[in-house]
C-alpha cells in the first residue's frame, strides 16, 4: 500500500489528526508512568517483614503515674511473664517497636570508630532473649542471647551493648563476603557491638521513601525497654489461637497492674491489621493509578473509534471511487488500519518522551526510582493494539461499502 496518499489525507485532517495523537501521547506518559507507580506499590505491600504475621499481635501499654526505671522494669518482667503463661501464647517479648510500624530508632553503621561518612544505616530494636521467638524470626547463623546479656534500657540509651544480632540484609551490606558472624562494627559510637547472629528478614519499622535504599537492615540489641513513656509488648499465639490469645492478654496485663493504658482501637492489633494499615496509602494509590489507566484507556479507544468513523462517513466518495477501481475490502479495511497506525506510532513517539520527562520530574521532586523502559515498550505496544483494535470496526463498515452506494452519495 502506498503511504503517500495516507499522509496526504492526514495533511488534510491536520485537527484531527494531532488531537488523536496528543491523546495517544498523553495516555502513553500517564499510563506508563501510572504502572510504574502501581508496581512500586505493590511491591511495598509484598515485601516480606520476617514476622509470624498469622499469629503475633502487638499490645501498646502505657504507664499511668510517674514510676522510676527499677519499678518500670519489675512491672515488665511480669507482665511478659503473664503474658507467656496464658494458654494461647506461645512466647511474648517486651520490645521498644516492631517491623513495618512503630517504634525503635535509626543508626548510622560505621566500620571503624573515627569514621566520617557512614557505611550504612539500620533500624534498630531493643528487646530480650525472647525476641526472636515472639516475631518469629529466623536465626539463620550464630546464636540468640543469653539472659545474663540483656540489660535495663531506661528511658534513654546509656552504654552500646557489646553484642548484637543483624539481619541478613544488614549483614550481607557490611560484609559482602559472608563473613559477617563474629564481626563488629560501629554504630555511631566509639563502643563496638560483635554480630552473633543472623536473622533471615527483619523489616524496618518505616515504608517511608526515605528507607528504601536501606531495606531490610535492621538489628536487635539486648535492651529491655523499660521506658516510663510507654512500651510495646509483642505476642505470639500459638497456631489457631490468636483471636483467643488477644482476647486474654489485656485482661492477665490489667490483672498485674490497672495503672495502665492500652487504647482499645491501636492499642491491641494483630500483626495482619498492623500491614493493612501501613499500606493503607499504597494500596490507595494502587487503586487510583489503576482507575485513572482504565479511563484514560477507555477515552482514547473511543476517540479514535469516533474520529474514525466520521472520516469514513466523509470519504465514503473516495471510498466508493477506489472500490468501483478496483480496491479489495482487504484494501479499504488495510487503508485505515495503516492511517490509524501512522497516527499512533507519532503518538507514542510523543508520548515516550514525556513519560520520560514525567518521571525525571518525579524522581527529582518525590525522590521516585526512576521509570523502566520495559514499562514504556509495555506501553508503546500496548497503546498501538489498542488503537489498532479501537479502529478496527469503523474500518469494516468502510470496507463494506458497496462502489454504487457511495457513487450515489455524492
């Protein structure tokens, strides 16, 4: 087929033809970029956080009156004791935060004392010896913490404990070589702190942007939080037990002690509702990119479908006059699929380059990753189907126009 005539109808349409191809442009730049957005979110909402999430529940106790450390610490040993002797737990842990929300600090991770710029920077936790089991996290190399190893971290930090457990993630980026059991580093500190074991995943406490460069590197000191302001204490249920198991722990907690404060709507929430409420903006965003996609899809396959159609309806001559030459409906229905498809590869030429710019944009306001080109090939194709598709049956009604109907047109 000859593309002269195609491109000398299209100089005829001039209007037509760039409103067709800024709306292809334009739903390529969004679309494109919106899939990126909605894998990224979905991404977060996988990411595996270490915890026995189908069995552990987290209790956000509060004091109520002033108390000294000692008598903070004495309440909390037996409350974890109470807490660990109900029927439906199997072991429970005071800790000061817990992965994906709540809680814990940040340290920058250095490998020698007098260090500038640090190596890293990780999550850190602070419990006891029963820590590992509460989440159910996995040791995967060394050892847990003996009992005589914990000690009272009060309100604040004082002294860095001289052993410490990462997670592999955290392990893997101070040692790459895998040699990192029984190595020490330092965290913001001149007292170093010697890894004796490996945890497979442990996630941060944040999803926040900012931590994404860090995923994953988290560590656990033996501090028993014994904060005045509040703690929180992780439980975990025996399998099949949990609704049970949150149901008794408020009660056997006021049982030690009434001066206390657990919020019944975000004081007491099973590690499930604890993911569902961190994603809550993610799975949000998720929804809406995809909403804004199908629309924008939808618009742009009934543009072209409309456009189409009143150009047959005006050629409906010219289409006549070929067919009485001698064109093929083959011919007819080939002549407006390649038109629509000149339009569309101008489109998505258009299109790639603001998606590229959209999101150079966004990853220099939002701090964003930068965009993929498999999504914008994903996207080219795509949005080329879809106009070849939306094309498709206004180009059979041209090819079945009979030579004497459209002669009688005129």
């Amino acid at each position: 087929m000859q593309i002269r005539p195609i491109l000398a109808a299209l100089r005829r349409h001039k209007a037509g033809t760039v409103l067709i191809a800024l709306q292809i442009a334009l739903t390529l730049a969004i679309v494109c970029n919106a899939l990126f957005i909605i894998h990224e979110r979905l991404a977060n909402m996988s990411e595996a956080s270490g915890v026995d999430e189908a069995n552990v529940f987290v209790i956000k106790n509060q004091w109520a009156g002033d108390r000294s450390t000692q008598q903070i610490d004495a309440q909390v040993r037996s409350d974890v004791l109470a807490l660990r002797q109900l029927p439906g737990v199997r072991d429970a842990a005071p800790a000061s935060g817990y992965p994906l929300k709540g809680g814990g600090w940040d340290n920058f991770v250095t490998m020698t004392p007098d260090q500038v710029k640090p190596t890293t920077d990780s999550s850190v936790y602070g419990s006891d010896e029963h820590l590992l089991d509460a989440l159910g996290l996995r040791l995967i190399a060394g050892r847990n913490f003996r009992p005589d190893e914990v000690v009272v971290m009060g309100t604040q930090q004082v002294v860095i404990p001289p052993v410490v457990i990462v997670s592999k993630a955290l392990a893997d980026r101070l040692f790459p070589d895998g040699s990192a059991l029984g190595k020490s580093f330092y965290a913001m500190s001149a007292t170093p702190t010697t890894i004796i074991g490996i945890v497979d995943e442990l996630h941060r406490p944040g999803v926040n942007q900012w931590n994404r460069p860090y995923a994953g590197q988290s560590l656990i000191w033996p501090l028993r939080p014994d904060d005045a302001r509040g703690i929180y204490y992780i439980v975990r249920a025996k399998p099949g037990r949990l609704a049970a198991a949150m149901r008794e722990a408020p009660k056997a907690l006021y049982a030690q002690d009434r001066m206390r404060i657990i919020d019944p709507k975000d004081g007491l929430l099973s590690f499930a509702r604890v993911r569902s409420r961190v994603y809550d903006r993610d799975r949000g965003m998720a929804i809406l990119m995809g909403i804004v996609s199908m629309v924008l899809l939808a618009i742009t396959a009934a543009g072209i479908v409309g456009l189409t159609s009143f150009w047959v309806g005006q050629r409906r001559k010219q289409i006549g006059v070929r067919r009485a030459l001698g064109a093929t409906r083959g011919d007819i229905l080939n002549y407006f699929l390649t038109e629509n498809l000149l339009i569309g590869l101008g489109g998505v030429f258009v299109g790639t380059v603001l998606a590229i710019g959209i999101n150079l944009w966004m990853v220099a306001r939002f701090e964003m990753a930068r965009l993929s080109l498999a999504y914008v090939v994903a996207g080219v194709v795509a949005l080329l189907l879809l106009g070849q598709g939306a094309v498709l049956a206004p180009a059979l009604r041209a090819s079945r126009v009979s030579p004497v109907e459209a002669t009688r047109s005129a």
